[in-house]
C-alpha cells in the first residue's frame, strides 16, 4: 500500500491508543458495580498488553536497533511495561470489591500515565529523529497489523 498524507503516522496511532487507555482507566476508577468494574478491567489488561506487545516488537524495535542511548531508552520502556504487568497481574488476582482495588487501579493509572508521558516525549523525539513521515505512516501499519493478530494473554 502507498501511504499518503491521510494515513496515519506511529506516532498518531500511539497517542490515539494512550487516549482510549486514559478513558478506560478513568472509567475503571469511577466503576462502583463490581461485575463491569471487572469487565473493565478485561479491556484495559488487552488493551494495554496488546498496546505493549505491539510496541515492543515494533516501535522500540526502531531504536534497540539504533545506539546505546536508543537501547536505554528501550530498555526504560520495557521496565515500565514490566511493571504495568504486574500491576495488572495484581488486580487480576483480586475481585473488584477487594478493599484495596481502589488504590493498585490507581497506581495503574499512575504508572501507565507516567510511561505515556516518557514515551510521547523521550521516545518519541528519538524515533522522529530516525524516520521521516513515509516511514512513520508504514510503521504504523506494521504496529496497527500486529496489534491486531496478537493475543492478550492475561497479566503477561
């Protein structure tokens, strides 16, 4: 396929998801009913593990494969990841009516948006430093592609 100017770049994909993944979380934290507290919880542990895997084999592939100061930044995203699977991995221990629920979503959110605002600066500048537009939009058909055939697997 040729991309045009209409199509979207990396970046843009990536920013869309992050904003559909706030609105989970911030719909996760006012949920009082705990069966779609659950259902919720479904759709942001994919979402985010569907999100991760894409990235690290796409977009964080870019740079991993670049310098040392593009494999760090790898590997910084990579430990936030990590992290935001075992914090999933916790909720999904737990039901939603555990009375500490509340807080491991919030340190979810936190620590989600904290990557988020690593990756759309830090990393970000650093791929846009390495591609030019054309690329930006082939690899975000490569990542949106990938995304689609990988499979959650809970709390990975």
């Amino acid at each position: 396929m040729i991309e045009t100017a209409q199509d979207p770049t990396i970046y843009q994909v990536i920013r869309e998801q992050h904003r559909v993944v706030a609105e989970l979380l911030a719909a996760l934290a006012r949920e009082q009913d705990v069966a779609r507290g659950q259902q919720l919880f479904g759709q942001v542990r994919d979402a985010l593990e569907r999100h991760a895997r894409a990235e690290e084999a796409v977009f964080y592939d870019i740079l991993a494969q670049q310098d040392a100061q593009g494999k760090a930044l790898v590997k910084d995203a990579e430990r936030d990841h990590a992290q935001v699977r075992q914090q999933l991995a916790e909720l999904e221990a737990m039901r939603a009516d555990d009375e500490r629920w509340a807080t491991k979503v919030e340190a979810l959110t936190r620590s989600v948006s904290e990557h988020v605002e690593f990756e759309e600066s830090t990393i970000f500048a650093a791929v846009e430093a390495i591609l030019d537009d054309d690329q930006a939009r082939t690899l975000a058909e490569t990542f949106e592609a990938l995304e689609s055939r990988v499979e959650p697997e809970a709390a990975a």
